[in-house]
C-alpha cells in the first residue's frame, strides 16, 4: 500500500474536532456521576431535541457501536452478545455494544480516560431506523433499570402526509408527558424552540459542507465525513455544533478557492450507497485515493442532512424529520433521490455496500443495484461486507472488485 500520508492536505477542522469530543464524553462521565444532572441515551434520528430540552445530556449507542467497529474488535465482542441470546446477523451495533457491556470494557475508557458509556435516567428510542433500537435499548433498561421510552412511526413511506405527522406529534406528546410525570419536570416550551432551531442550523450547516463535494475537486471525500458528521449527530442542537460546522464549511470553501481536493488529480467520481465498513475505512480510504478516485457523495452522511426549521409548532418539524428520513422511504422514493444525487455530484459509478447484519440500511437486496445500472446506465458495483463484523468482509476480495470497477470506468471513459 502507497504511503499516502505527505500526498494529502489535512483539514484543520479535525484537529478542532478531536477535543470537542473529549470534552463531550468527558462530560458525559461527569453528568453520569452527578446527582444533580440526568442522562438520557437516544437513537440517532430520536428524539433528541426533546430531551435537550429537559435538560438532558445525550447519549448515542450507534456512535459507541460504530467506534467498536473502528477499533476493530467487534468480532471479539458480537459472541457475548450470542451467548446471551442475540442472533449473530441481528445489527452488529447492537451484539458488539451488548457484548462490550457483557465484557465490561469500553474502548472510552482507554481513549478518553472515563469509566466508559455513561449510566442512563432515561432511554429513548425511535424506530424509524429499525425494531433493532427497541430491543438494543430494552436490554440496557433492564441493566440499568432505567425507564424506556418510544416513538414508533409509520414505516417505508412514499409520500409524507399530515396524517402521518399528526400520528408521530401525538406519539411525542404522549412521550413529553411521560418524562414530565416520571421525573417530575416541566417542559419549556421555548427552549424546545430553541434546542430544535439549533439542530435545525447545524444540520444545514452540514448539508452544505457535503454539497461543497459538488465541485471538481472535491474538497472532501464520504471517509472525510464520516469524521466530521460527529457533532451533528452527538451535539444536535447546541451551539458548540453549529459553531464547528460554520468554521469547517468556511475550510471547504477556502479549498473551493485554491483548488485543494480530498483526491490530487481526482479522475472519477464514485457515490457510497449504505453503511460504511468501519472496520476497514482506513485501507478503503488509501485504495480509493491511489486510485485517484473521489467518493464524492453517500446516502449515510446525508442522513443527518434536514429539513429547515422555519418557525412554528417544533414538534411537527420533529416529526417530519423521523419520517422523511432516507431508511424509511419506499423503494420509489429511494431511487428517485439516488438518481437525483448522482446529477447533482456528476457520479460516474455507484457502490452498494450489501451490509450482512443491516437490512434495513441496505439497499441492494430487492433489484435496485440492477435498476440503477439498467435504466440510468451507471456502472453499479455490490460490496458484501458489514458495518462492524469484520467476519463478514474480505479485503482482498474487495479490494480487487473495487480496482476492477475503476477499469470499467476508465473503460466507459476511454
């Protein structure tokens, strides 16, 4: 493998990033440990803005599961989890975050110095990703004895109607009322506003980071921002989030002006369609920069990319937020903004990464691959692999299937 660490230009931001991080689990620790302070976990796309409201500090299993899967120790952890009863191609986010539980180890001691993922008051879930979350989360209720709370709403939508947002607001509601009877607080309908307004702007702050990749070169790469989606998913609906991505989109524009790409002499333009395969970003990162290829856009780093806030009830925003969201479209819909997005960011080929214990975030399984490669006529390549289980992945195999895929399109190119 070709060193390539003298090749690239660093962004700064991630130095910045690196301490932002410490200070929010540092953090998390200490609120843990306080009487005073309460610590709520949530899904991803959950209701967080709520519980930022009340005062909580959040907690994301999905980040501490991807970060097992990036320390590469998964695989030792998912038979724990089986052990206890989980089935070995249920989410590895999920078996690997048990079976760290289980082991009683967490890779935050080792990184940030603290006793490991911080003990929950409360959890919160939604199931617009997923059932997984709902059972991942049940397990951790029981350990902690700590209330679990959920949002369930329609799944695999076409169009979003307002019926359906009224079924999700009344759901939040119902949620609100439970946090305010089980901890005996009151709801601040104007810091609700203000914490889903921030959220709002950081979001958008990231949507435009992603789009500066529209340009040639692409000042940033989907390995680039698997990093830097961080704060808009850990730190949703602070100002320390939305102060980050302000400083790093003012980066990506300066490298727009200077002409500073993520790829020296970028030749091709590839989209990553589903999960990253965290345990092996680093080797995929070198392969595609010694290609000299530039994978300029994703589904999974655009999931965090919302719908403006403009004003007005901040529960209907939520809500349309967990329906609109990508998992949990139809078929129709998905294909229609995949084809959007290879316009937009002049893709020349598409990979979909077939993610062995994710199907509900994989896309490959029901004939889209080959309508992508039929009816658009882009050349699609299918990786098998998972997004923590290593066991799943072949980087040989991988790795040659990938090189092949760039001669095809030097191939079409030619």
């Amino acid at each position: 493998m070709t060193d390539t660490a003298l090749k690239r230009v660093p962004i700064e931001s991630q130095k910045r990033l690196r301490g932002l991080m410490r200070d929010y689990f540092v953090d998390l620790d200490a609120a843990a440990k306080d009487p005073s302070r309460r610590v709520a976990w949530c899904t991803s796309v959950g209701p967080t803005e709520i519980l930022t409201a009340f005062g909580f500090e959040v907690f994301f299993p999905e980040n501490h599961g991807a970060l097992l899967g990036a320390q590469k120790v998964s695989h030792t952890l998912i038979p724990r989890a089986v052990g206890a009863g989980y089935c070995p191609e249920t989410c590895s986010y999920m078996n690997s975050d048990i079976g760290a539980s289980l082991a009683g180890w967490s890779p935050l001691q080792d990184i940030y110095d603290i006793d490991g993922p911080p003990k929950p008051d409360l959890l919160a879930y939604n199931t617009n990703q997923c059932r997984e979350v709902q059972d991942w989360f049940k397990f951790f209720s029981s350990k902690h004895d700590a209330e679990i709370l959920g949002v369930r709403p329609p799944l695999y939508l076409g169009d979003v109607t307002s019926r359906h947002v009224d079924f999700v607001k009344g759901q939040l509601r119902e949620l609100i009322e439970r946090i305010e009877r089980s901890f005996g607080l009151k709801l601040d309908d104007a810091r609700l506003e203000e914490s889903v307004a921030k959220s709002s702007k950081a979001s958008s702050l990231w949507r435009e980071v992603l789009e500066t990749a529209r340009t040639r070169p692409a000042p940033l790469s989907f390995w680039d921002g698997l990093i830097l989606m961080a704060p808009v998913i850990l730190m949703r609906g602070s100002d320390t989030a939305i102060e980050f991505y302000e400083g790093l989109l003012a980066e990506m524009q300066q490298r727009l002006v200077d002409g500073v790409g993520a790829i020296p002499g970028e030749r091709f333009r590839v989209y990553w369609e589903g999960m990253p395969v965290w345990p092996r970003m680093r080797e995929l990162s070198e392969k595609f920069f010694d290609l000299q290829t530039v994978v300029a856009a994703s589904t999974y780093c655009n999931s965090w990319a919302f719908a403006d806030y403009d004003g007005g009830d901040p529960l209907d925003w939520m809500a349309r937020t967990s329906l609109e969201i990508f998992i949990n479209r139809d078929e129709v819909y998905k294909q229609s903004f995949l084809e959007s997005m290879f316009e937009e960011f002049s893709i020349d080929g598409a990979i979909f990464h077939n993610a062995r214990t994710c199907p509900n975030n994989t896309n490959s399984r029901f004939g889209m691959a080959q309508r992508v490669r039929e009816e658009l006529g882009l050349p699609v390549l299918v990786l098998d692999g998972d997004l923590t289980d290593i066991r799943f992945f072949s980087t040989a195999q991988s790795m040659t299937n990938i090189e092949a895929f760039i001669e095809q399109l030097e191939g079409r190119r030619s």
